[in-house]
C-alpha cells in the first residue's frame, strides 16, 4: 500500500537505548582501564615536532629519499603531544564520529536528489528511508559545531598560535602559507573563515533538505506532477552545493588534520567513503524492513539494484584509494609519502591499513560478484554491516594517525564511542521514517517502480 507506515514500536526503541547505552558502558570502561601505553604514551601535537620536520622536509637536502622519508614519518609519529592519554583520544574519536556520521545524514539527502535529478523510476518505493537518513543533519550541525570548541587544538594543530609567530621557536612558514584558508586576519587568532565556512555548509545543507521534505509530503497531500518538477530543480541546486561543500569539508575537517600534507583527490576520496556507507545503511534498512513485513512492493530487482550500488561503489572507492596511493608511491616525495608512511610502516596502524582493503574491497567484491548475491537478504545484510564498519576503520585511520601519533589505540574507546553515535543516529532516522509514509503516495514513478525489472 502506498500509504502505509513504519511503526516505530517500544520494543525497538529499547533496542536501541540498550546499544545506546552498552556503548556508553564500553567507553567507560575504555576511560577507567586505559592500555599500558597510553599512561606513558604519545603527547599532543609538539610544534617542535613539526618545526623539525619543515626544517628537514625543506631546508636540508638529503641525497637518500628513502631515509628522508622515514625520518620525517619518526618525527610525524612522534607528534602526539604532551597529553595524548585517553581524554585526547576521547576527544578525536568525538570528532570521528562526528564526521562519519554527518556524512551519512548527507548521502541520504543526496541520494533522494539523485532520484529526483535523474527522473529515476526504479526508487520510488525507497527514497522515503534515505530522506530519513536527513534528519540527522541538524542535531549533527549542532554537534559539530560545538564540539569544534572542544576538540580544535588537540586535533587540528593548525589552531596553535605561537605556529605564526614569527621569529618565534615554533614558527612554521608552510603552515603560515595556509593560513589564509582557515583566517580572515591574521594566523593565530580565531580561525572565523574555517568556522563561517562550517556555519554555511551546515545552514546550506539543512535549508534543502527541508525544502526538498516539504515538496515530498505536500506531493503526498496535493498530488499532481507540479511538486515533483519542483523537487528536480531543488535538488539539482542541491547536488551543486554538495559538490563543492562536500569537498571543502573533507578539506577542512579531515585533510587539515595532517596539515603539512595534501591530496587533490581527497575531496573525492572522502565522498567515496561516504557514498558507500550511505549505500549500505539504505540497503540494510530496505532488506530489515521487508522482513519486518514493511514494503511488499520492494522486490528482489530493486534489492539487485542496490546491491549493485554497494558493489559498484566499493570498486569505485578501491579506485580513488589506489590512484592517489600509487602515484604518491610512485613520486616517493617526502611531504607526500610521510602519510602513508605513517600508516603502513606503524605497528599500531599497519594491521588497519590492510584490514581497511579486506573490509571495503576484497569482502564486499567477492560477496556480490554474482548476480545471485546480490538478490539475497543474507548476503546484503552481511557485506553491508561489514562495508558500515569497514568505513568507519577508513576514517579511524585518515584522523587517527596525525593527531594521536604512536599514541593512537583501537579498543574499548572507539568501539563505545561509534556504538553510541550509530544508535543515536539510527533513533532519529526511525523515528523521523515513522512520521510519513514510507511510500510517497503521490509520486508520478510509482507504476515504472511497480514493473521495475532487470
């Protein structure tokens, strides 16, 4: 039925206030048994660190690169501070999380916008689940933006203001240099540009969204083409802030962490990852609710062609990762390989780097090869719930390596840590998907949906 409803029942919302809350369990108990290294270990970013690798990255000339490198990737590694015990950890995983989840919030409204975009007929029975996902994009706003304050030098060193002083111990020209892209005056003080750019995003992103929900639920009320023409163009304005916002915040969130480093294909890069986690929490959510007896309009073409979606775009992130890993490989330029020798040649990072492949690659690859796979329930849940925490390592290991240093820990911390976000993400999203129809009553592509076949 066109109109039916996702009942949003007390048994589920125990479900998850129980993860909720094993989560918070699990990251007290992260907070109160810290590991053996962490008591002595890593400190906070050391601007003498970062001095010194300037100073040898571009002062010195040294004849061997290979030496080079890994000189500069001792003194990275040793760039955790003074304090990187586990409150500094608690604070870059909050921002980890932050990023991976505000990320999933974003792909459902891209994906609805896609739909409408591209006149696609194939959806019609599912966009309502990815325009839940958007509801998390005010709370995550919110969020973020408060928790900026919180966590700003312990993970982005670039907030340092004795870096611009010049002169001065720690001055660091290269980071000088940049200092336009995160202050509107001069480096240092508050940086007002980085967090304008955060406040525009964020109003941007929540503007549409609501605009593109309200002409869906009034198609349901009015009926007509006339909302639907509408929502083409709404989202098609969209899609064009989301490509260059979506960018500009793996920039400014991610990549400037590292910030003697950079990637013209990390904007990419980060979309990548989203998009097939977005995919995933779509797919499962689909597969969980037509078990549950929901969408009996939902066959297994439309599952195939999600399927595809997480198959295709698992390849398509493989191939972002591969193509800016090899040609820094290649290169073998010190300011460039310093990243990826930070994480392949590290005893606490190496084992993820290689788990982050098998995870988000090699698994999902082979798991949905065949046509077959991708038409089963077991299968999608499977290599969607490892491809959803696949890309949360992926994460762990773009921000994790330049702010805790050798300091850094996979463990109870992180694991409560994302178990408290993901259900906190997955009650706003049910309970928003609970609100209207999970069908759109109104839409003009529900008889192409109906006869969808491949």
């Amino acid at each position: 039925m066109a109109n039916e409803r996702f009942e949003f029942g007390a048994g589920l919302k125990k479900k998850i206030t129980i993860t909720f809350v094993v989560g918070a369990v699990i990251l007290l108990i992260g907070g109160l048994f810290p590991q053996k290294h962490e008591e002595h270990g890593g400190e906070e970013h050391s601007d003498d660190h970062d001095t010194e690798q300037h100073d040898e990255g571009h002062a010195d000339a040294i004849t061997n690169a290979d030496m080079q490198v890994l000189t500069i990737a001792d003194a990275e590694a040793e760039e955790g501070g003074h304090e990187a015990g586990w409150f500094k950890r608690f604070k870059v995983d909050l921002w980890i999380n932050n990023v991976y989840f505000v990320g999933l919030g974003l792909i459902g409204i891209f994906f609805f916008a896609i739909q409408y975009a591209a006149q696609a007929g194939w959806s019609a029975y599912i966009v309502r689940i990815p325009l839940a996902m958007g509801h998390w994009v005010l709370p995550a706003g919110v969020l973020m933006i408060a928790s900026w304050f919180f966590v700003n030098h312990d993970v982005f060193h670039w907030t340092h203001s004795d870096l611009y002083e010049v002169g001065g111990a720690h001055y660091d020209s290269l980071i000088v240099g940049k200092s336009s892209f995160f202050f509107l005056g001069e480096g240092g003080g508050f940086p007002t540009f980085f967090i304008l750019r955060m406040v525009i995003f964020f109003g941007a992103w929540i503007f549409l969204f609501r605009k593109l929900k309200g002409l869906s639920l009034a198609e349901d009320e009015l009926g007509g083409d006339g909302y639907w023409h509408k929502m083409r163009k709404w989202s098609a304005i969209f899609l064009i802030v989301f490509a260059v916002s979506s960018s500009v915040s793996a920039w400014d969130w991610v990549m400037s962490i590292d910030t003697h480093w950079f990637s013209t294909m990390f904007g990419w890069y980060v979309f990548a990852s989203w998009f097939v986690t977005g995919m995933a929490f779509i797919t499962l959510v689909t597969v969980l609710l037509k078990e549950a007896g929901y969408l009996p309009q939902v066959t297994s073409n439309h599952l195939h062609d999600l399927g595809k979606f997480v198959f295709a775009f698992s390849i398509f992130w493989t191939y972002i990762w591969f193509s800016q890993f090899l040609l820094i490989y290649y290169a073998n330029i010190p300011e460039e390989s310093v990243y990826f020798v930070e994480r392949m040649l590290s005893d606490k990072y190496a084992p993820f780097f290689f788990v982050n492949l098998i995870m988000n690659f090699f698994f999902p690859f082979l798991a949905l090869m065949t046509r077959d796979a991708k038409r089963l329930n077991v299968f999608l849940k499977i290599v969607c719930i490892v491809v959803m925490f696949g890309h949360f390592i992926d994460f762990y290991l773009m921000m994790t390596p330049g702010t805790m240093g050798e300091g850094g820990f996979f463990g109870f911390t992180e694991i409560g840590m994302y178990l408290m976000f993901g259900s906190a993400f997955v009650f706003v999203v049910m309970r928003a998907l609970s609100s209207f129809n999970l069908v759109p009553e109104n839409h003009p592509m529900l008889a192409e949906a109906k006869h969808h076949h491949i």
